[in-house]
C-alpha cells in the first residue's frame, strides 16, 4: 500500500504540475510571446482560451484512456498518460513564439495543449482507482487523498519554480526564455513518474474482473445507459472546486498585476502560500470522509464556498499582502474540502467494470463546466461589472454543486467488487 500511494500521489503530482505551469504562462506571459498583435484585454482572453482547449480536451481523454483502463488495465494506461502529458509539456517550452513562426505559433501551442487535455483526461481517474482499488474498505477516503493531494504539491511545485525565475531573472530575460525552464524540466519528470509507476501491480478489483471475463466492451456507453444521473451529478459536484481553483489561481493571478498592478513576485508568493490551505483542506475532509462520510464534507465545502465568493474579491481589492493571502487562501481551503472526498466518492459510485470511465468521465465534465470557462468568464465579467461580479459567479457556482451533491447518495459502505 505504501509503493500504491506514492505512485498515485506522484504521478497525480507531475501531471497537475504540468497543467498548472500552462495556467501560470497563460496567466503571466503567454499573451506576448503568442498573441502580440492584439490588445491587451483580447489577447488574456486568448491566452486564457488556449488555456480553455485542454478542458475541452479532457472528457475525449476520459473516453479513450477510461476505454482500455476499464478493458485492459489500470496500471498500463497510467504509464500512457503520463508520457503524453509529460512530453506535450516540453514540447511546450521548446515551441518558438510568434515573432518566428507567426501564426503557426499560437496553433501549435493551441496542439500541444489539447494533447495535455488529452493526457490529463486519462490520468486522474486511473490514479484515484489505483488508490481506491487496493485500499481496504474503511481506510479508502484515507488512500485516495494521495493522489488528491497531486495537485496541490504539483501546484506549489509549478509557482514555485515561476517564483524563484521570476525572483531571480530581468523581467526581459524572464519573458525571452526564463518562462520556458518549468516546462522543459517535464522531460527530467517524466522519467521519474515512469519508474515509480512501472513498479506497481494491477489492482486486485479489476484482475477479479478480468479473471470472471466481466470487461465491459464499451464502458462509456454502458456509462451513459447504466449510470447517466450519476455521471451528470457527479460532474455537477466538481464545478465548484475547478471554478475555485482557477478562479483563486489563474484569473486572480491575471487580475492581480494587470488590474491592481501588484507585482508578478508578490503573487506567486501569495499564491504558493494559499497553496498550504488546499492541501490542509485536501488532507483533512479526505481522510474524515471514511468517519463523516463523503456527501457530508462535500456538502459542508460547498455551502463554506457560496461565503467566499462573496468575499474573495473584495479582501483581494485590499492590495493588503495579508489580507490577500487570506482571500486565495480561503478559496482553496473551500476547494480542498470538496476535493478531497471526491477520489474515493467519485470511482464509488460507479460498478468496477465501467468505473475507470465513470469516474473520470464525472471528474473532467465537471472541469469543462468549472474550469475551462472560470478565467473567460471572469475576466469578461470584471471588465463589464466590476470584481464582485465574479465573486457572485463563484457563488453561484458553489450553489450548483450543492444541489447536485445533495442529490447523490452517501457511498463509503459500498463494496467495490
């Protein structure tokens, strides 16, 4: 079990670190390097829609890593997913801007981040299973928060690592080339991912399903037959917690030192910060959900985030560092408690020979809801509203999540086999 939850907590790591290194570019220099010719308001928005692609992305990923996760193995499919996300990632920092290849440039960089949407698809969903599947029945909340907490060490790792270039670099040369070094550093990462999860078994639930030949020859439409109100709902309770991240991170980020004109170090180190407040909220309801169980934490961090949302933006308006890293932080506090639980409510939901696809079908659908619009939204609803708007969006947001959690039943009795 310990070989089981460092290979899901590291690969979950190094996949989000990957993903969350594009949201940061986007947010930070993506816009000049790929869009220079247009203004500034247009050319964030399509950075952040660039951004948008690999969300798009993700649900196809869900359906054709989900497709040979639930018909031939957890395990293999992982490793496939990794590669493709790591190498779409370096590629990423290797691509020349628009001065060189002109408008080839922002179309290969549009490929490579539908390839991460693809790879990322693929990634969670396998590892969530790979925890829940070998983890005893009462301790599986406790085992999924591993890979849940990927995402929180792979997004202190990717500001991090724009933090110290940024601390460390001219403005010029951090915008000519020092932006590229978190992406090029996937290669170094991707070789680590492999060896730990080549060293894993399949998991005993899916060989039980292989040894009685019960594969479904098509999961995802057995999804779609068998389980179409929990996929839907289940994706429902994940629009929160993408609507937060993105918002508390990407767009915050974008509005923060275009709007406010606080300083790109000042928010990286608020944003690193805010990230010790996801992982204690992740590590926390994860690990309670086997006592509290998964429906009740879920629902306690959704109905805490229609508060916040109604705050956030004015503690952020502040331009105090405190009080701005008390906003962020609170917003993926919020987005922990429902995080958390949903790696093991998620895959409980849905029968083993249909839940590779199930579950990350649900996780991903609810980031193209929540994730992948969040930025857009926000920043249209800013330049036309004001900031407060946006907190009533996360609101809102948190308010459909409530609802569609409410209409899910309690799961940590269920039996996986």
């Amino acid at each position: 079990m310990r070989r089981v939850a460092v290979a899901s907590f590291i690969g979950t790591a190094i996949e989000f670190y990957d993903f969350y290194i594009y949201g940061t570019a986007a947010a930070l220099v993506l816009n000049e390097a790929f869009f220079p010719t247009l203004d500034p308001v247009n050319a964030t928005l399509a950075s952040f829609s660039t951004y948008a692609v690999a969300f798009a992305a993700r649900p196809i990923g869900s359906v054709v890593f989900g497709h040979f996760g639930d018909r031939v193995g957890r395990k293999s499919v992982l490793v496939a997913s990794l590669l493709l996300m790591g190498l779409s990632t370096a590629l990423v920092g290797l691509l020349p801007g628009y001065g060189t290849l002109g408008v080839w440039a922002p179309v290969l960089l549009i490929l490579l981040r539908f390839l991460q949407g693809i790879g990322l698809g693929g990634e969670w969903g396998g590892a969530a299973l790979l925890a829940v599947e070998h983890a005893p029945k009462k301790k599986r909340g406790l085992y999924a928060a591993f890979p849940q907490l990927g995402p929180s060490v792979g997004f202190f790792a990717a500001t991090g690592v724009f933090w110290l270039l940024s601390s460390v670099l001219s403005d010029d040369a951090f915008r000519s080339w020092g932006w590229r070094v978190p992406f090029l550093l996937s290669f170094l990462l991707v070789g680590v991912g492999l060896f730990v999860r080549m060293r894993i078994s399949e998991t005993p639930v899916f060989a039980k399903v292989m040894e009685a030949q019960e594969a479904s020859k098509v999961p995802t439409l057995d999804v779609l037959r068998r389980h179409p109100r929990e996929l839907l709902l289940g994706a429902g309770g994940m629009i929160v917690a993408y609507g937060l991240f993105y918002t508390a991170t990407t767009y915050c980020l974008a509005y923060s030192t275009g709007t406010l004109g606080v300083s790109r170090d000042t928010m990286l180190g608020l944003s690193l910060i805010a990230c010790l407040f996801l992982a204690a909220g992740t590590w926390l309801a994860a690990t309670r959900s086997d006592g509290a169980g998964r429906r009740r934490l879920v629902l306690a961090g959704a109905g805490l985030a229609v508060v916040w949302g109604l705050v956030l933006f004015p503690l952020l308006d502040t331009e105090q560092p405190v009080l701005m890293a008390l906003a962020l932080g609170g917003a993926l506090f919020c987005m922990g408690v429902v995080y958390g639980p949903m790696g093991a409510y998620l895959p409980e939901l849905f029968g083993t020979n249909v839940r590779y696809s199930g579950a990350s079908l649900a996780y991903n659908l609810g980031g193209v809801l929540g994730g992948a619009v969040s930025p857009l939204v926000a920043t249209r609803l800013q330049s036309a509203f004001g900031s407060s708007s946006v907190g009533w969006y996360v609101s809102a947001m948190a308010v459909v999540s409530l609802v569609c959690v409410l209409a899910l039943p309690e799961t940590r009795e269920r039996e996986l086999a």
